[in-house]
C-alpha cells in the first residue's frame, strides 16, 4: 500500500481509505499476498476498469481542446521568464 501511496503522491492512510471505498463500491478488490501477507495487492475489477477507461477519454479530448492555449500561455510564460532573468 505504500508503493500505491508513493505514486499517488499521498499519505498512506489516505491511500488506504482510497482504497477501502472504492472496493466498497466494487471498482477493484484488494487481497494479501501469498508470498509475503504483509503486503496488500490492489486489482482493479471491470467496473473500475470501465470507469477509469471513461476517465482517460474525457481526459484526452480536455487536453485536446485546451492544448493549444495552455502551450501559447506556457510560452509567453516562459518567454517572460527569459526576458526578465538577471544576465550572467
């Protein structure tokens, strides 16, 4: 759980109720590893699956539409940042 934590970018309490609601609402179930019973494995089930599929395509057509201006801020952004750099 630490691992998924760590990527997450999250404490690890918070990622272990993460978890918990989302297998109470059955978008993945979690188990204990054979090999080691410390450590909790985490798997998505179909409807996580569904979801998190449904997520990247509303995801992907946001970037699209907004790509283009977020890349003409971020380079006037940067272009001012360049300008107003002391000289070395």
């Amino acid at each position: 759980m630490q691992a998924l934590a760590e990527r997450l970018r999250v404490r690890h309490n918070t990622a272990v109720e993460r978890v918990d609601r989302l297998a109470l609402a059955g978008f993945l179930f979690r188990t204990r590893s054979r090999k080691d019973g410390r450590r909790v494995l985490v798997e998505l089930r179909a409807k996580g699956r569904r979801m998190l599929e449904g997520l990247a395509r509303k995801h992907l057509i946001e970037l699209r539409r907004s790509g283009p201006e977020l890349i003409r801020s971020l380079t006037k952004v940067a272009a001012a940042t360049r300008r107003s750099a002391p000289k070395r």
